[in-house]
C-alpha cells in the first residue's frame, strides 16, 4: 500500500484533540506531528477535519452463516465502514451456532477474505458445551457470551450450575445477554390472553420489562464477584441497574464493566407511536427516564463502552405482528454519526465519544494496537466533518436489508474516510472494493 500522509488532522485520541499530521506506512501509523513531509507518500489533506480512532463495535450480528438473508459478513462489515466502525465482534447466535472451537474456527476461515473490516467472534456459551470453553485458548477470539435471557437463536443458558461452573472455567472475558427469562414468559402469557399475537409493540417494554433486567443482571454480577470472573453485561437499559456498576476504579482494574446501546441512548418508549416494531429490541427500548439514566452513566464512567447490537431483520420480517416480528434492527452505519448529533446537541465531548467507542473496547477486550490513533498501532482511522449536514435515506443505506431505525434522520455530521489497516476503505460514500479486514490478536 505504501505510505500515505493525512495531513491537517484534529486529532481526537486518549482525552485530548491535536493538530498534527499522520504517516502511515502500509497498515501501521509510522510518525504523528507537525508537518510531516515525504516525496513518495500519496497526501490525504483532510483540511482540519477531526480524525478518530477506528471504532470497535463489541457486539454485532452480522447472519453469517445461515442466516444470510438478513445481512452477511461482507455486506454487513461494509456498511460498518461506512459508518466509522474498523473492528466488530460478531456474536454466536448465526446457523450452525458458534458453540465449538471447530465452528468458532470455520467462522474465521470464512470472515478472512471477505470482511471490509477487522473481525473476531465471541464463542457461545450454552447448557451442556462447558468442555468446549475449557478448551478454548483466552486469545483465540474476544471472548465468551451467554445469552441469560432468550433471543434470537434459542441460546437461553438456564442452568445456574452450568453458569456458575462457566464463570469459573474461563479467564475470558464473559459477555451476557441479562434478562429473567421467568418473568418474561409471565409478561407475555399475561399480554397474550389479552390481546392474542397482535400485542401493541408499546407493551414491549413491559414484558421485557425492567424487572427482568435487574433480576437476571443483579444475579449475574453477584455471581461473577463470587466466582472472580471476568464479566461485561451488555445493552443495558434501566436506570435501576446503574447502581450495579462503579466509576471509583480505572477501566483496566475492574472486574465487572457495562455496556449500553446506541439505540437505547437514542429512542425511548415515546417512540414507539411512530416507529413501531422498527425499534422492538431485546431488551427493549424504555421510559425516557431510563434513557436519562443511561446517559448519565456513561458520562459519569459507570459504563464503559457504546455498542451497536445490529441485528438486521428484513423488512418482511419486521413488518410481522408484534409476537412474529422479530427484535433487533441494522446500526452500524449510523451509531457514529448518531453520537456526534449528540455532540453537537451538547450531550457528550468527542473525546468521551473516543473513549467509548475506541479506547475502552480495545482496553477492555486487550485488543493488540488497535483503538488509539498512536505511532506502531494499526492504521484504523475515520475522518470526520462535523459540520456537513445529510438525511439518512433508503438510497444511502448500506445493509443488505435496504433499511434503518434512523430513516428521515438529519445528522450534522459526515464520516469523509475511512482507513482499515492503512488502506483507504471508504471516501466520501465510496467504497474500495479491496477487503483488508485482519483477524484480531489480543495481549492476554
């Protein structure tokens, strides 16, 4: 790829905004400062527009394999790219599930040369696969999940054994779904004999209720402090689960971090009227009290890293009543332009936004130079404008199931460039159609 020089750079990286310019020699940053100039170097001027760190998406669906109808690893790892986002996670609940090594390692073979971006997979925890965890090498991929509350692929872990011999067996990071699936299934005996299948989607979050939040995430943390697991609870929702977590401690000292959703920083239940089934999510989207709750949280670092949870569903699918339509909704092109309105609305510095969407995943997963904009890191960098008004619209959405929660949505701000490993992977609403995604390496 040779060297390429980005220069008049604001760079946003580990709490501060710098003026310089960046060398990048194939897929490393060489040198950071002022006026770097070389003869052999293509020069990227980004005419004093902010440069990000390539965001780290923790937890996505990307449907491959066997579900790819809805979205595949290429056209979905695209669209990411689109939006900002270098590296995903992509989660074990696809067609065969991810639920031993040797699947875990097909996944791999798959994603290598047709990811547009970086890539690694969580292995899937269940009810009887405990040998296949221990087995599992702690660099071998981002980490463990479990889904303590059912959704989509039916990898419900109920066993409170099982659970608690996992949290014991692992050095991994330990990533949930948290909800009671008890409470659940009473909700919705209790909604269905009122209504039938066509339940109105405002009731979601009543029975995905918050109760079933707290229960199943309060029980799980109890546990991981018991057991001295390693334990991240992903999308949480409730104001009431803040008080599970702790801001007293550097990231890299704590045992139990949190994760929240861009969606559940965006929407609340108010949104429904409008957007319908669209924004049905497990956990479901709440009150606007929570979502206040949430934002708190997040700046005060009781919660530690954005995610997107994408999931994408055709719009057939969607469409369904609302015990046949499916949760989960297409994200990654759109969560960072989301939290930069929200930037420019006040709510949150870009530097936070570089914190939790850049530097945390990479600390928290202990990802190998990747999240910073520093010299000898990966060359994962995304060029912002932050003053260049657009619509999201059908014709400029990249998933492949051709829609979004943010439709008719103005952003203030436009990503210009995305670099994946020093390659120029998305310009301007162009793409390369060059694959430069790598497998992830940790330091564990």
């Amino acid at each position: 790829m040779g060297r390429i020089i980005i220069k008049n750079a604001k760079i946003v990286n580990e709490n501060t905004i710098s003026e310089n310019d960046i060398l990048i020699q194939d897929a490393i940053i060489l040198k950071i400062e002022k006026n770097i100039s070389d003869a052999t170097a293509k020069v990227i001027d980004v005419e004093g527009n902010y440069v990000f760190p390539g965001v780290i998406d923790d937890q996505v669906h990307f449907r491959e394999p066997g579900l790819t109808h809805k979205g595949d690893i290429a056209s979905e790892s695209r669209a990411a790219v689109a939006g900002g986002i270098t590296t995903f996670m992509e989660q074990p609940n696809t067609n065969p599930q991810t639920t031993t090594i040797e699947k875990l390692e097909a996944k791999f073979a798959l994603a290598k040369d047709i990811s547009y971006a970086n890539y690694s997979f969580l292995f899937g925890g269940t009810n009887d696969n405990l040998e296949e965890i221990k087995r599992l090498d702690k660099n071998a991929c981002s980490g463990v999940k479990l889904f303590l509350g059912s959704s989509t692929g039916n990898m419900l872990v109920d066993n409170e054994q099982v659970i608690e011999s996992i949290f014991n067996s692992t050095q991994m990071v330990i990533s949930a779904h948290c909800e009671d699936e008890t409470t659940i299934r009473e909700n919705m005996a209790t909604y269905k004999a009122k209504y039938g299948d066509d339940i109105p989607i405002k009731c979601h979050p009543e029975i995905r209720s918050a109760e079933a939040c707290y229960i199943s995430s309060s029980k799980a943390i109890a546990l991981a402090k018991k057991t001295g697991a390693r334990f991240h609870v992903f999308h949480l929702t409730t104001a009431k689960e803040m008080d599970l977590f702790q801001n007293d401690i550097p990231l890299e000292q704590k045992k139990i971090t949190a994760e929240v959703c861009v969606h559940h920083l965006w929407f609340s239940e108010e949104d429904y009227a409008t957007k319908g089934t669209f924004i049905k999510w497990n956990p479901a989207v709440k009150k606007a009290t929570d979502r206040e709750a949430l934002w708190k949280a997040l700046l005060d670092d009781r919660i530690d890293v954005i995610a997107t949870d994408h999931a994408p569903h055709t719009l057939e699918e969607k469409k369904n009543v609302y015990t046949k339509a499916p949760s989960g909704g297409p994200l990654v092109q759109h969560a960072l332009p989301a939290l930069l309105q929200k930037y420019k609305e006040g709510v949150i510095s870009l530097e936070k936004i570089a914190q939790k969407m850049c530097h945390n995943p990479a600390i928290l997963f202990e990802i190998e130079k990747r999240g910073f904009v520093k010299e000898g890191y990966f060359a994962d960098l995304v060029v912002v404008n932050t003053n260049d008004a657009w619509k999201v619209t059908k014709e400029n959405i990249a998933y492949k199931c051709g829609w979004s929660p943010f439709e008719e949505q103005t952003f203030n701000s436009k990503i210009t460039h995305t670099f994946v490993n020093g390659h120029l992977a998305y310009e301007n609403g162009e793409f390369s159609e060059k694959r430069n995604g790598k497998r992830l390496t940790f330091n564990r």
